[in-house]
C-alpha cells in the first residue's frame, strides 16, 4: 500500500503519543511512586533505624539513595515486562522499538536510566522536544531508538514505515 507524505504525517500524528498524553501519565507513575514510597519505602527506612543515614551528604541520603532506586526500577521493570508503566496503561500507550523488533534490555536500561538521567540532570527541558519531532521523541527515546505509541494504532505503524 502506497500512501502520500501528509498520509503518512496525519498516521504518524495517530500512532506516536503526544507530549500532553505522555506528560499525564507521567504525572500518574509520579503519583504511584509517591504512594511506594509512602508506604513501603519511608516506614522500612524508620524501623531499620537508618532514618538520618547518610554517606557525606544530605543529598546521599538513605531516604533519597532507595526513593532513586524505586524509582529507576519502576520505570525499568514496568517497561521490560509490560512495555508500559501504570501511567501509560491507562492512557493505552506503550514503548516500542523503532525497529519493530522487541524491546531489548539495552534498549530499555538507555531509555530507562541514561536517557532519563541525563533528561533530568537538564532539568526536564529535553522532555519539551516530543511536542516537536515527528515521531514524538523525547531524548531518551532517541538514545534507544523507541517512541511511545498509542496501543489501537499500533497497526498503522508497519504502514507508516514502508
């Protein structure tokens, strides 16, 4: 099947999740976390009495060093088994390779940690670029060649790329 260039921009536009639809159900996995963290991760802290731990500085925290790592591995797990975080599940999203292929783990820890690290160390701004790329990639999609997509077009995608 042959189709135009402004086909394919308005299947791609379909297909390939937005910022504001990425952006809430980010706020979603933010919220999750926030209640991990409140009920697991805080009360575990107090009754191992590691509440004022630190290594050298406030910012090596025990509380901050295991809220880091809930986080990292929310965001990782989530992806390698369900291709999507409970954020994107309820908007119908999920994170796929460019290539069609599965998501490898080198993918996915790119994506995951290094994208998403270095996305953050940035205070956020690479984030703004899904509002603008074609395919709605943020940086962290770029370094591991995925994209986020809406999981009823998923179908589209094999016609967009031939």
């Amino acid at each position: 099947m042959s189709i135009s260039k402004r086909q394919k921009e308005a299947l791609q536009q379909l297909l390939f999740a937005g910022f504001w639809i990425r952006f809430f159900a980010y706020m979603i996995d933010l919220i999750v976390l926030w209640g991990v963290n409140s009920i697991v991760t805080r009360p575990l802290i107090r009754l191992s009495g590691l509440e004022g731990a630190k290594l050298w500085i406030d910012f090596f925290s025990v509380n901050n060093l295991l809220t880091t790592l809930v986080f990292f591995l929310y965001f990782v797990l989530m992806t390698k088994y369900f291709k999507a975080t409970l954020g994107k599940m309820i908007f119908g999203l999920s994170v796929e390779s460019l290539n069609g292929d599965s998501l490898t783990n080198g993918q996915i820890i790119f994506r995951e940690c290094i994208g998403r690290y270095i996305s953050m160390a940035i205070g956020g701004l690479p984030y703004i670029v899904i509002a603008f790329t074609k395919r709605h990639q943020g940086i962290h999609d770029y370094f591991a060649d995925t994209s986020v997509m809406k999981e009823k077009f998923k179908t589209l995608h094999q016609s967009i790329e031939e």
